[in-house]
C-alpha cells in the first residue's frame, strides 16, 4: 500500500486502520436503502452518480480562472493543474475572485444536478436544494484539511443538513482524497461537545490535526478511495472526516467542491444562505492555502481581506 498522510502525519494503512469506502451505487433508486445505510455508516459514496464530461466542464472552468492568476503552470495543459506559484494572489480582489469560482455556471451544474437532488429528497422525503454558499476547493501540493465534523459549521437552522464531496476530476488518495473515520457507536458520546459548538460563536479550531492519535481514542478505520469525475461522497454533519495531504510526485493540485442540502420547508443557517451570504463574516474569503499567506482565523481556509477585497498581509500571524 502506498504512503498516505494527513495533516503531515502518516497514516497506519494496515487493514485494521485503513480501508477503501462502501460503494452504494447498486442501492441508488432504493431510498429506504440508503436512509438506513446513511443512519449506520455516516456517508453514502456513488461511482459514477454525474456525467464525467458535466464534472470535467466544471473543473475547467474553475481552472480557467486559477490559470488566470497565474496559479498554474502556463507550459502545460490547464487540465493538467500542474501548480505554479502566484504573485498576482495579493494584487487581485479575491473576494470577487472566489465569487466567480462559486457562481459559474458549469460547476452550479454539478452542485445542482437532478441526480444529486434526487438522492437528497429520497433521504429527506421532501423538495430539497442546496445550501447558496457552496465550496470550490483548489488543494495545492502539500496542502490538506484538518480533522473535522460540518455539524458545528452549519447548525445554526435545520439539524437536518448533508454534505456533498465532489471530485471535480480524477483524485487519487495520495492526491488529496477526502478521508472518514468509519462510524463506531462510541463516536456519538466522543462528539457531543464538539458538536453542540457554534463554529464563528465558540472559535472552535480543527477536530484534531492528528489522523492517528485522533483514531486511537476513536476507533474505527480511515476510509478512503481513488475517486473519479463524476463520483459523489454523501455524508451527515456527525461524519468525522478529513482530506488526505496532496502528495502529488507532480505537482497536481486537487480540485474538488463541497456542498451542502437540506429541505426547502425547514430553517436555513444564516451564515451560508440569501443573497449575499455573510459567511463567517465580510473580511474574510474561502481561499484554503497554507502559510505562504498569513492566516488568522479558520486556519488553512478564510482568508482576511481589506475593503478592496485584496489580501491582507499586515496581520501577524497567530
Ligand atoms: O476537501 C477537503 O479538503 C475538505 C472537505 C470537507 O471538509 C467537507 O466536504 O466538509
């Protein structure tokens, strides 16, 4: 088995600690099926679930725009992602930056599609829709996510909230792969305080940045996969999980989004829906990246923007 690390820490990938995701596709049109697998397991993963062209349309758009920042290597097929670093990051409005990259078209595509929806009204039985926010994720060589649940990100309406991870491409795990801690009944009491937290409200920082100390107070194996366009990975705000580190041997970033569903006829949180949505708050932005940029709250994610929307560089970092 190949080398695998979160959080620059390596993962024990024996069969005891590691193992690859239960597929669910074959349950797919069975939503009694998949509302019981959910309520055991904590996630569903789909082969397939979207057209690979529809997801690879997306990922190019997104590209597209990092292309444009100078955020890749220009001698090479903007497919490719091959990372290149950016002077251009602090001169430009990164909130409308990341704006554009939530509001494009294709990739609205992809959070919106039929296929998705349908799976999320077959576990909540009624007419659901996305959250308005939605998170485009560049992940850059040597990049991840610390350990976490949605839950605290997202409680402040319905409990009754899933989260999509979409591949938007091929994601090997040593590439970045999204991980989950495989749901062992003993999480529920581990988790209730975490979980009661507000996320901006409490200031609460990463679950854990240790993948291994993490699963041996937890318990139950990392689960993972190759992911594919056109894969989907559902999972409940309760879900631990995590990303892989990217590893890429060639400088391949990740892309991939996160979304968020509930039904239409319950209470939304705040934070991530209307028209302008305040996130955790208007000066910072979602451009998860590691320190060559200082950070101040959220860690890796938002970053603080000044009223131009440029990147400020004047904070000390924490
Ligand atoms: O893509 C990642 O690195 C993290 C995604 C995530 O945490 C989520 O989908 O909730």
């Amino acid at each position: 088995m190949e080398r695998l690390f979160s959080n620059k820490v390596e993962l024990k990938t024996d069969p005891e600690h590691f193992g690859e995701l239960t597929q669910s596709q074959s349950i797919l049109d069975q939503p009694e099926l998949l509302r019981a697998r959910m309520e055991k397991e904590g996630y569903l993963f789909f082969r397939g679930l979207l057209g690979r062209d529809e997801v690879l349309a997306a990922r190019r758009e997104i590209l597209l725009k990092y292309a444009i920042i100078g955020e890749l290597d220009a001698t090479r097929p903007i497919d490719d992602a091959i990372h290149s670093r950016s002077d251009a990051i602090e001169k430009v409005n990164l909130r409308a930056f990341s704006q554009s990259l939530r509001d494009g078209l294709a990739y609205r595509r992809i959070i919106d599609h039929p296929k998705l929806l349908k799976v999320y009204e077959g576990l909540l039985e009624g007419e659901v829709r996305s959250f308005d926010f939605r998170w485009p994720r560049f992940v850059r060589p040597g990049e991840g996510c610390g350990i976490h649940c949605d839950g605290p990100y997202m409680n402040r309406g319905t409990e009754r909230v899933f989260s999509s991870w979409i591949p938007l491409g091929d994601v090997a795990k040593h590439e970045g792969a999204l991980m989950i801690l495989e749901k062992r009944d003993e999480h529920e009491r581990l988790l209730q305080r975490y979980l009661a937290k507000d996320a901006d409200r409490d200031k609460i920082e990463w679950l854990s940045t240790n993948p291994v100390v993490l699963q041996e107070k937890f318990s139950g194996r990392w689960l993972s996969a190759d992911f594919q366009a056109g894969d989907v990975l559902c999972f409940t705000m309760q879900t631990v999980h995590g990303a892989l580190d990217n590893m890429s041997p060639i400088n391949k970033c990740r892309l991939s989004s996160d979304s968020r569903y509930q039904r239409t006829d319950e209470v939304f949180d705040e934070r991530w829906n209307g028209s302008d949505p305040e996130a955790h708050g208007y000066d910072k932005v979602f451009f998860p990246g590691l320190g060559q940029w200082r950070n101040r709250d959220f860690k890796d994610e938002w970053k603080p923007v000044d009223e131009h929307g440029r990147l400020r560089l004047d904070e000390e970092p924490q």
